[in-house]
C-alpha cells in the first residue's frame, strides 16, 4: 500500500491517551507507509515539538490535563508549530465541538469509532494540500522577485541604452522587442530563449507567426488594437507554443515603444504555466476534501456530519415558512451477528446496497439519504407530511426485503430485516429538530425491535 501524492515518508504524530487507540492508528499508519511518533497527552505533545516537526498531527479531544482543544490553541499560537496540519480525533457528535475545533484552527476531524479508509484519505489529502501550499508560496516568493525584476526592467528603458541592454539581458523574465507594424523580433532575452525552446538566431529577424507561437492566431491582432485603445497592456492571458509543440501560458505585458528610430512592441511574456496547475491541483484537493466530509466513505452517500448540516437547514426553515418536515430511522436487525458471520467485506457491500436502494426510493432532490451510524440510516424529506412519509417508508421497506440476504444466525429473522420509525412536524416552534425528530423516530425503531 501506498500513499497518495506525497513524495517522500511523511511523519504522522498521534496525540491520544488511549494505548489501544494508538497501536490500531500506529499500526495502521506504518501499513501506508507513513513514519509514527506518538504522545500519550498534550503537554507531551508539547514537549515533542520543542524537537521534532511532524508533517501532521492526529490529536485526540478529550485526554487527562490539558485536552485536544487547549493543546490546538497553544500549537497554532505559536510561530513554529501553526502551520502544522491538526485533526481532530473524538467521538463527541455535538456540531458545537466539531465547530469549536475548526474554529481553533484544525484542518478536519475524524470520528470516533475510525473508518479506516476514510481516516487514510484524509491524512493523505491533508498532506497533498499541505505540500502544494508550500509550494504556492515558494511560487508567490518567485514571483514577487519576478515583478521585481519586471520593474528594474521598465524603469532601466528610462536610462541609457547600455544599462538598459544590461536589465534586458539580465533579466529572469522573458523580453522582447519586435516592430509594431510586422511584429518581427529585433531583440529577445535568454529567458524568452529559454520559455520558446528556440535559440536567438532561430527568432530574431522571425515574426510570432512564421515561428507558430501564438496557440491563437489572433492574440497578436488583439494585443494590438489593446495597445491603441490604452496605451498598454497589462497581464493578458494568453497561450504560447513552443518549439516542441508544448502548449504555455504565459501573462502578456506590452507597450509601444521607440527603439532605432521606429515603432516597436516591448513585450514581457511571464510564464505562469506552474503556478495555474498548482492552483488547479489545490481546488481539486478543496474538493475533494469537502467530498470526504460530507459522504460516509462505505456507502458513498451522505454522512452524519452531512445529515446533521441539512436537518439544521429544514430546521431553520420551518421558523419562518409553517411547512411539514418529516424523518426516516432505519436500522437493520442483528446486523452485527450478519458482520461477524459473513466479514467485514461482505457487510459492506450489503450496507452499500441498501444505501442505494434507500437513495433510489426518495426519488427528489430536495430529499437526503445519509448513514446515522454503523447500521442506521436516516432520511430526511423537507415539505412531506407524516402519511407521505409512511407511504415512502413502506416502499423502502418492501425493496430492502426484496434483497433477499440470508442471515442464518439471526434471531430474529433467517433474512436480514429493516426495522423503521417515522416523525414529521410543522412548525419549529421553541423545540429542537433532536427533540422533535430525531429522539422519537428512534423511540419508533426501538418500539419495532422489541414488539
């Protein structure tokens, strides 16, 4: 096994005072080929970082002396330790908790019992935003340097011309001088060299055109009329071809200028074409975090943290719109027994069938499908009454028993069965959606289980 995007063996630190929490994760980690250091508090955590400087940190919430919440604080109040990535590890499911961490400066968290897929993924994505931000402000600090450079360059065609021959020469940015009327290169630097791929003699006496650097044809006849309208042209995207046929994006800069008695084209063309890809890459791994907080990773539908989120929306609705709001508990019967009798690969598999034919019968966008818990899943229908509700339900009910799985060891039923229960309501009024929806739709499904 591996790990994903990272180049070299990143080092994990896990805070947790909890031995057997930290030989699974340890053990789990090395497996994906990261290096583990652990602390068994936060003050110890403390005291590793006066030495060490882990790539990221997984730190349990609740510990003896200082808990999870106080050791974040302290790390991102200081200058060496607050750039290091922290998740939370905690079974706590109040989204005030979750909330305060991330406030304190967390990354993510992860939820108590760990799903190990999903714990992986987002070490992984964690660490992959990590190292690509690094590599933005390695990028930024270029170029800052660079715009540096522009400038010593446009002030240096103020001076005379052997100091600007110099800057021209000189110069880490790519420059060019060109007659307006053709567009024909007199004059080019190596770092236009080094950007076309072409050598001096292969361009200049050349026009854009002859050599095929414009990916666009028509850039040069805009850069133009730009250049007639203002006077200047300032940080244009444009795309340029190289010798070899790569395709380049380059930020274009030009002003008319006089240069031996005629009017010519100074052009700075800076390459950006790194920085845009960095910039893709970390709105890719955005993404795809916020893909991994919002869906439970064995179904692939929404997760309690998912489920939590929209409820409060429906919630906060029903205060000023009086609509009906309903909610679907569903949980299968003795489906621990079917897990330690068939595996863990088998039962996963069962629970993502169920999660599609549950995703499959609420047929409408408005309505949501999450998994509640390890064998429970919840439905929430905004602007449904209580008896469209039970209709659904009963559609549910009749497609899960059409799955047909063998559960021998249940005692119960010799099939695996869906135990349901059903709460609707109108108005918000001084309640919670936990008192009024929640609480007595598992009342319902305990009610099933016992009668």
């Amino acid at each position: 096994m591996s790990q994903i995007g990272t180049a070299k063996q990143e080092l994990i630190l896990i805070v947790d005072d909890n031995p057997t929490n930290i030989q699974v994760l340890s053990d789990l980690l090395k497996e994906y080929g990261f290096k583990v250091l652990v602390a068994k508090d936060g003050e110890s955590c403390l005291h590793r970082l006066e030495k060490i400087r882990p790539d990221l940190i997984l730190l349990d919430v609740l510990m003896p002396g200082i808990d999870g919440f106080e050791t974040c604080r302290r790390l991102k109040a200081s200058p060496a330790t607050k750039e290091i990535p922290v998740i939370f590890m905690t079974a706590l499911t109040d989204p005030i908790d979750k909330l305060k961490g991330l406030t304190i400066g967390a990354v993510d968290y992860i939820t108590k019992p760990l799903q190990h897929e999903e714990a992986i993924a987002r070490v992984n994505i964690h660490l992959q935003l990590r190292n690509l931000n690094k590599q933005l402000e390695e990028q930024n600090a270029t170029l800052q340097q660079e715009i540096r450079s522009r400038k010593l360059a446009e002030s240096a065609l103020r001076l005379s011309e052997e100091k600007f021959a110099k800057a021209f020469r000189s110069s880490p940015i790519p420059i060019t001088i060109s007659t307006l009327s053709e567009g024909r290169f007199i004059e080019v630097n190596e770092s236009f060299c080094r950007l076309t791929g072409y050598i001096q003699p292969e361009i200049i006496g050349h026009t854009s055109a002859e050599l095929n650097l414009w990916v666009n044809s028509d850039n040069r006849t805009q850069i133009i009329q730009l250049l007639r309208d203002r006077g200047v042209v300032c940080n244009q995207e444009f795309n340029y071809r190289t010798k070899s046929g790569e395709v380049r994006t380059v930020l274009f800069s030009a002003e008319i200028i006089n240069y031996g008695g005629q009017d010519c084209l100074l052009a700075i063309p800076n390459d950006i074409t790194e920085r845009k890809q960095d910039r893709a890459a970390i709105a890719q791994a955005t993404q795809e975090i916020k893909r991994l907080t919002t869906l439970d990773g064995i179904t692939k539908i929404a997760n309690r943290r998912r489920f939590e989120e929209y409820l409060g929306q429906q919630w906060r609705k029903l205060v000023s719109e009086p609509i009906p709001l309903s909610l679907i508990f569903c949980k299968l019967e003795n489906f621990e027994q079917y897990n330690n009798t068939f595996g863990y690969a088998a039962a996963n598999e069962f629970l993502r069938t169920i999660a599609q034919a549950i995703t499959q019968m609420i047929n409408n966008s408005e309505n949501l499908a999450a998994r509640y818990d390890s064998e429970e899943f919840a439905v929430i229908l905004p602007n449904t009454m209580n008896s469209e509700a039970v209709e659904l339900a009963e559609t549910i009910r009749v497609e899960i028993k059409k799955l047909t799985r063998s559960h021998p060891q249940s005692e119960v039923s010799k099939k695996v069965t869906l135990n349901m229960g059903i709460a609707s309501t109108i108005t918000s009024g001084d309640s919670s959606p936990v008192e009024t929806l929640i609480i007595p739709a598992e009342q319902a499904v305990r009610y099933c289980q016992v009668n």
